[in-house]
C-alpha cells in the first residue's frame, strides 16, 4: 500500500506532498512497493519542475519514505498566495467563531487565561480594535498580540479588568523589557503595552517563544 499525503495552502494551491509504502512483507526498504514510493515522487518533482519558475526539493526520510515540497515560484504567484493568505486573516477578525476560538484555547497562566497570537499585516488600530473585541469575551483575559508588518515587528498586549486589578503584573512594563530584549522600543500602563521592533528580518516566532518563556517565569 502506498500512502500520500497531500499539504496545501489556504488558498488551495500545492505546497508539498509526502509518500510512504510498504508491501507488509519482507525487511522495510527492500520490497517493491518501497522502491516505488520513490519513482513516484521522483517522477512528479521532475514534472513539476518543467514548470517555469517552479523550483523543486526532495528528501528520502527513511526507506520506503520521501517527500517533496515546492522550494520556489515565480513572484506573480508568491504574492497572489500571500493576497489569499491576507484575505483569510482579515476574514477570521471579522469572525465571533474566531474569536470564541482564540478564547476556548487560551493558555492557562496562574488563575489566568492567556491568547498569544500572530498576525500579519495588521494596522495599528486594527490589531487595537481586535484585541478590545477579543477582551470582551472574559473578564480573566491577559492578551499579547504580534503583528509582521513591512519594517518590523508590532506588540500589542492588554489585560482583562480581573488581571488588571487582582495581579502585580504590569503589561507595559513586561513590554518594554521584552523589546528591549529585540533592540525595540515600547511601553504603557499596568492594563496595556504596546511595542516595536524595527527588524524586518527578525523571526517574529522567536519574539514569541521569548515572551512565552518571561510569562512562564513570573
């Protein structure tokens, strides 16, 4: 049997896929049905490369396993899936669904629940109105919103009325030490921080596993 996984992005289009096979017989690696899994994806990243601008890679995993995924393409086409991707984004702000979401699967910290989330593209008093809307749902909210935007990173944070007034947490505080730590700017009050990192080129993850880390440790 051989099995394909297919991965797309939200616009619907290839991204990449991986395959595996084995025939349940015989050492793994070695039967018919490994070999093919081979041919197969060999076959297609070959097909595919013929593509104008289409740039391809593959790996074998492990006998009997190889996945290929797209390495580049033409600029027309990054930019028409990033459009998709903005659109998608745009379309979950405006969503109660999304946001219910985001509030379901918030973290727990101490008797606190948190959202951290990434966004791109986002205007100031967009990511602002965002997080009022998402502050509504609960009065034990603690939020921190990063936000990619052409010539840095933004961050948003803001406390719901309970954190604000039962903790010693002081979210502009907080913010302008996790800034300081990126070479950024930022500040607030108790209740709100807001900050900037003027670093295009800074993995906005990385900005995020940090503040994760500093929470965790207070």
């Amino acid at each position: 049997m051989i099995e394909l996984r297919i991965n797309l992005h939200r616009d619907g289009c290839l991204k990449g896929f991986q395959a595996s096979g084995h025939a349940g017989s015989g050492k793994k690696g070695e039967d018919i049905v490994c070999a093919a899994v081979t041919v197969l994806l060999r076959t297609a990243a070959r097909l595919i490369s013929g593509e104008k601008g289409l740039e391809t890679g593959g790996e074998a995993l492990r006998p009997g396993e190889m996945t290929f995924f797209l390495i580049s393409m033409p600029a027309e086409y990054t930019e028409w899936v990033k459009g998709a991707e903005k659109l998608q984004q745009f379309e979950n702000l405006l969503s109660e669904d999304y946001i219910k979401d985001l509030v379901n699967k918030a973290k727990s910290l101490k008797e606190y629940k948190l959202i951290i989330e990434i966004f791109d593209g986002l205007s100031q008093k967009d990511l602002k109105n965002f997080s009022v809307r998402v502050l509504k749902q609960s009065e034990n909210l603690i939020i921190i919103f990063l936000n990619k935007v052409d010539n840095g990173i933004m961050v948003l944070g803001m406390m719901a009325p309970i954190p604000a007034q039962k903790s010693e947490f002081n979210m502009g505080n907080f913010i302008k030490e996790c800034m300081s730590r990126f070479n950024g700017k930022g500040g607030g009050r108790k209740d709100y921080g807001q900050g900037f990192i003027d670093n295009k080129d800074l993995n906005i993850e990385e900005i995020k596993i940090f503040i994760l880390k500093r929470l965790n440790s207070i």
